[in-house]
C-alpha cells in the first residue's frame, strides 16, 4: 500500500504552535489545523462548529493560549489535546478530529 502524501513536514510547525495545511479527504479538499506538541501532531478540520469559518486570522495563524485554541472569529475556545469547545458560543462542540501521524519526519493524514 502506498503511503499517503505528505502534509507537511513536522520542522515546519514550531513546536508548541500550529500550522495550516490543505489536505484531500473523502469529502474533497479541506484545510486541516495541525497543532504540535513535541514529536505529536493533533489534526482537526479548520472548521468551527458555531458558524462554519475557518479558525485563523490569517492562512496558518491561530491564536493559542495555554492548552487552548481560539477561534479568532468569535472567540470560541477549544482544547487542543481533544477539540472540545469549552468557553464560548458553541461550547460543548467538538472540532472535528483528522487521523494524522508523523512518520520519519513528515506529517501525513493516518
Ligand atoms: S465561527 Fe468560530 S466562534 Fe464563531
């Protein structure tokens, strides 16, 4: 079985931080967030539950504070370890969660 193609590698996202990457899924193409945490990488859709905007305030640019990510449209705030909305117009909402993995130094979709 071929691998599938990478998103990025995971030098690219600063440790800690976030990343933007678009990503073919079965739905088409959808712009993934990429959060980093070491040699883990979480993946979500960038896709907010309350009105269905991306969450950057610019391509790639998410606000992250603490544990949390921010949704820089109205302010929804989700933890970063499971996507959960915990303060904020849609809390109790989830991002939705993308399977990726780090395999020798690239971020790919599991
Ligand atoms: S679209 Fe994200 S908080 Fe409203």
């Amino acid at each position: 079985m071929s691998q599938p193609p990478a998103l990025c590698r995971l030098d690219d996202i600063p440790d800690g931080g976030a990343t933007a990457v678009d990503a073919s899924l079965v739905d088409g193409e959808e712009s993934l967030i990429l959060l980093r945490r070491g040699e883990q990488v979480h993946g979500y859709l960038n896709v907010c539950p309350h009105a269905g905007r991306r969450l950057d305030y610019a391509p790639g640019k998410f606000l992250l504070k603490n544990d949390t990510l921010i949704c820089a449209v109205h302010g929804a705030t989700f933890n970063q370890g499971d996507g959960l909305c915990i303060a904020g117009p849609c809390r109790g909402e989830h991002l939705r969660t993308v399977a990726v993995q780090v395999d020798e130094g690239e971020v790919r979709l599991a």
